[in-house]
C-alpha cells in the first residue's frame, strides 16, 4: 500500500479520535501497519476502550483494528 493510502487512512483514524468530547481518546496513538489500524496509549475505563475502537470502525470500516489500548 503506497504510502499517501497509508497516511490517509491513519489521519481520518486519528481526525475521528481527535474529535471526541472525551480527552483520553484525544491523545491515544494510531498507526497503520499491514493494512491494518493499530490503537495504543491508555484510557481511564474500558468504555473509553471500546468507545475508541468503534469511532475507528465507524471512520475506516474495511480496516482490520487492532485494539493494544490499555486501561489504567
């Protein structure tokens, strides 16, 4: 996947996160590596977990997401 495809995909991943009222899925990190999306960084609770994982699947729907989000 060429590169341009690739920075795209992961800016309107993290324009969807960065858009939440919720400011722990504001700072989470978003990569894209082998066609798939990559969540990492930590969040209060495990809605704000799931909350993440879903605006990524709202915003990128044919891409895998590997949720590495931890809960602290």
């Amino acid at each position: 996947m060429s590169n341009v495809v690739t920075d795209s995909i992961q800016s309107k991943a993290q324009s969807a996160l960065a858009s939440s009222e919720i400011y722990d899925l504001r700072v989470l990190q978003v990569d894209h590596r082998d066609g798939r999306i990559v969540l990492s960084g930590s969040v209060s609770r495990f809605y704000y977990k799931q909350l993440a994982q879903e605006l990524i699947f709202s915003a990128c729907p044919s891409h895998d997401v590997v949720n590495a989000i931890s809960v602290r």
